[in-house]
C-alpha cells in the first residue's frame, strides 16, 4: 500500500513534576500534525500539561521471547532489597 | 551518593537582564512549590546553577564507586562480595539518572566529563579518603550513604522536575545501601576483638568526614540562599547535618562503638545533640583537591575514560557502517 499516515506514540505529562506517560497513538502526516491529534484525542477533558510524540517506527522494543533472559536474573538477587537485612528492632532511622 | 555545590556565588547580572516579568512569574511557581520542567522558561543562573549541581552529583557517584571497588576482589565471602557489586552497580546507574536530568538542561554528557577530567568540576570530598580496611566498606554504607539518603531524601522535592525524579528513584534503590553497611558494621562490632577495633577505627576516620558531606556551614555557604529561594535545596547545610548527627548517635550506642567526639553530648532543652567544632581548613584542602587519594581517584576516572575509548569508537563505527548498509 502506497500513502500510509504514519503512526505516533503519544506521552502524555499529567502535570509538573511527573514524567510523561505512554497513553497511546495517532496517525498523522508530520509532526505537528501528530501534535494536534494528540492534543483533540487524549487531552480534551485537561489530563496534561505537555505533549510527547514519537514516530513508532522509532521505537525499538525488546523481543516478548526475550523476557526470560533479560529480566529473570534479577529474581535471584534479593540482596538488593533492604528487607534482606537484618537491623535490631532498636534502631531506628535506617 | 551526593554533592554539595562549593563554587563560587554567580554573577548577579546575568539575572538582572533578564526579563522582569518572566522572572517574577517564576519565582511565584517555585514559591507555590510548582515543578519546573525543561522547556519552560528558566533564569539562565537558575540553569546554570542545576547543570552544576546536578554534574556535580552526578560526578559523585562515579568517582564513589571506585573506593568501593577496592575491596570488589577483597570482600571476606561470597556473600558481601555480591552485595558490594549490586550496590557499585546503582551508584554507576545513580550517575547516569543525574547526568541525563543535566543534559534535559542543554549541555551533553561528554562535556561535563571532560569538565570533571580537567578538574574543573567537583564531586564529593568524601571520596578523596582512602578505604583502607574492610570495615571502611561498613562505615561507607552505613555513614556515607546515610549522609547522602538524608540529603537526597530532601531533594526529592527540589523544584526542577528532572532532578527530583531522579532523586525519587536513587532514593528507592539506595534503601539497601545504609542497612548492608550497618549490617556489615554490626557483624563486627559482635565478632573478635580485633574486629571490633576495626569497626572502632573505620568509625574515628569516617565520622567527621561524613558531617563534611552536607557542606560548610550556613553562615560560610555562598551559594545557600539563593539555592533555597529557587527550592533547588529544601533544607540549609547545617539543618541537615543536625538531623543526619541526631539519628546516627543511637545507631552507633547500639553498635557499642564510640563516637571520636568528647564534646558530643544530648541537650534535653532542644531534644538535639550537641557537637564539637568541624575541622573545615581540611575540608578546604580536600575540595582544593589535597585530600589523601585524590589524584588517585581522577587518575582512575581519566584512565577509564581514555583506555575503553576505542570501545566507543568501535561501536559507533559499526553503527555507522550498518546504517550505510541498510541505505543501500
């Protein structure tokens, strides 16, 4: 197929001091255009502040097959959590 | 980790040509506890200021690591060994939250290194002591990253919002690093005498260093009260030592180690501890870069940077030649 629109992911900030949040996409000829877009679906009851769009295709996104090796050696290591030490009731603060 | 900002006060002028009414309308969001993010509008010193301090910071946790990795091959069991390398392995990712909040703020990651490697920007003084026993990996966790939590606990609501993001996520991950030191400090302090004279030891040498973490005192900290009018800093220098000193003396009473303090006593009146004077001629030469392993540290960091340059380049070569594959 010839003349696709292409296809942004839309962030949104809900307000100051928050990062933008995945809220999903449009399809729109340019950049600006994906910003007009985005502003009419996802913000038109005030749930932002600011605006993020990204073309999809920019996206690199890990392989579902993947997971087991990426994010499984992290189970076994449950040294980085605080609650794997053991501190006496008495002190406190820490 | 954390960074205290010893740089010379700006220029006032910079500030005095900027638009009036724009400053104002900023200063009333900062007054109104308003979150400033980067394509707002922004006093350049208020800018100039977080690129600072947040480089610094940055810089710090770093240059942290490699006391740490001293004792990486040396820790006395599997145990610890895998403890110290998670919690080497946050403060190198610690680094690189703080150093992308700087970059939102306009300046690129390489040219704050090479700030750093020029010896233009600072980091803590804290990591220009050397860790000479085991016990120091102790002392380190439970003082140092104590410090550093009471100061970066306290910036979590600092106004620039990628600033305090990245503070809230050092902050949730850098809960392990106090309680393994204190836990290490504790298996001492019960163990032989010879190890309790170790943890004794790592104490005296740490403990005043750790209350030069959170800068010289309010009446000689240049940088202070503007810091605090913009909400960069929640809380003064002396504030925050006070409470980092009010919490830890019980903790080492409940080590039975001795802080290396004669004047250290409770007043009942203020509910605080009283405390003897700061030793802050070394501070001074610590920041001036005196301090015992400073040429060291930066040494080691120059020395990452230059022998694993043919790494980036390699990679970056073969990304350029996979992309003009691609084009083809």
């Amino acid at each position: 197929m010839k003349n696709i629109t292409p296809i942004w992911e839309v962030f949104v900030r809900a307000k100051n001091g928050l990062s933008h949040r995945h809220v999903g996409s449009v399809h729109a000829a340019d950049a600006s255009s994906a910003v007009e877009a985005a502003r009419d679906v996802y913000t038109r009851r005030m749930e932002g502040v600011s605006l993020w769009v990204v073309p999809s295709n920019a996206i690199t996104a890990s392989d579902p097959g993947d997971a087991a090796a990426l994010f499984a050696p992290a189970e076994d290591k449950i040294y980085r959590h605080p609650t794997f030490y053991t501190v006496p009731d008495n002190v406190k603060h820490i | 980790m954390y960074t205290v900002d010893y740089s010379k006060p700006q220029e006032p002028r910079a500030v005095q040509a900027e638009d009036d009414a724009r400053l104002a309308a900023f200063d009333a969001r900062v007054a109104a506890d308003d979150f400033i993010e980067p394509k707002d509008w922004m006093p350049e010193a208020y800018r100039k200021t977080l690129i600072r301090q947040i480089s610094q910071h940055a810089h710090s946790e770093v240059v942290g690591m490699l006391p740490e990795g001293n004792w990486l091959t040396r820790a006395p069991s599997l145990r610890r060994k895998a403890i110290l390398l998670a919690k080497i392995q946050d403060e190198g990712g610690h680094g690189l939250y703080l150093y992308s909040a700087a970059e939102t703020l306009g300046v690129c990651r390489e040219e704050l290194v090479e700030a750093l490697h020029a010896g233009r920007a600072k980091y803590s003084t804290i990591f220009n002591y050397p860790t000479i026993n085991w016990a120091d990996i102790g002392a380190i966790g439970w003082l140092v990253d104590g410090a550093a939590i009471m100061n970066q606990v306290a910036l979590q609501r600092t106004s620039y919002g990628p600033y305090a993001r990245a503070m809230v996520r050092i902050c949730k991950e850098e809960s392990f690093h106090q309680r393994q030191g204190y836990e290490a400090m504790l298996v001492l302090a019960n163990g032989t005498a010879a190890q309790k004279r170790m943890a004794q030891d790592a104490l005296n040498r740490w403990w005043w260093p750790s209350l030069m973490m959170f800068g010289p005192p309010d009446d000689n900290s240049p940088n202070s009260a503007q810091s605090i009018r913009w909400r960069i800093k929640r809380e003064t220098n002396d504030e925050l030592r006070q409470r980092f000193i009010d919490a830890t003396v019980p903790q080492a009473e409940a080590l039975g180690l001795s802080i290396p303090d004669p004047a250290l006593k409770w007043n009942q009146a203020t509910q605080h501890y009283e405390f003897g004077p700061l030793d802050w001629e070394e501070f001074y030469a610590v920041v001036r870069g005196e301090g015992a392993v400073a040429k060291e540290r930066l040494q080691a960091r120059v020395d990452a940077w230059e022998n694993n340059a043919w790494v980036r380049e390699a990679a970056l070569a073969h990304a350029q030649k996979q992309a003009t594959k691609q084009a083809a």
